[in-house]
C-alpha cells in the first residue's frame, strides 16, 4: 500500500485535544506523485492549532483531496 500524506494528516487531527484551522500560504511549493512527477504549486495550505502553532506534518496542497481524505466537503473548509 503505498505512503498517503492525507491519510497520515487524519490520523495526526483525529489525535489532536484542541480544534484546528487551515491557512492558506501563498509561496511556491512541490510535490511528488506515486509516479514519481514532480507537481508544482503556487500556493499551500498549513493546519494550526488554536494557539496558532503549526501542526507538525499538516501541510498540503490540494484542499479537494485533503476534503476528500476528511469526509467533509471542501467548500465547509474555512480558509484564513
């Protein structure tokens, strides 16, 4: 089975004692696919805790999978 970032960025919320929230950055960024591309990014999204630290591993670039991977649709994702 291969590595899914989003699977693991569940796991760490499902984990985490306070709420969190997305922000998103907009500074250049890549990713690599199963397949090996490269994909680049103009922007990416960060989760925090309610204090405003970053959650460690919680950074993506796709919201729709990251929606996806949640269970909650990506349009109910509040942005800052």
């Amino acid at each position: 089975m291969p590595f899914n970032h989003y699977a693991k960025i569940k796991r760490i919320l499902e984990l985490q004692e306070t709420e969190w929230f997305v922000r998103r950055i907009d500074k250049p960024t890549t990713a690599k696919t199963f397949k090996g591309e490269t994909r680049y990014f103009d922007h990416y999204y960060r989760i925090y805790d309610v204090y405003g630290d970053p959650i460690p591993y919680c950074k993506f670039q796709q919201l729709d999978l990251f929606a996806k991977t949640m269970g909650i649709d990506a349009e109910s994702i509040e942005i800052e």
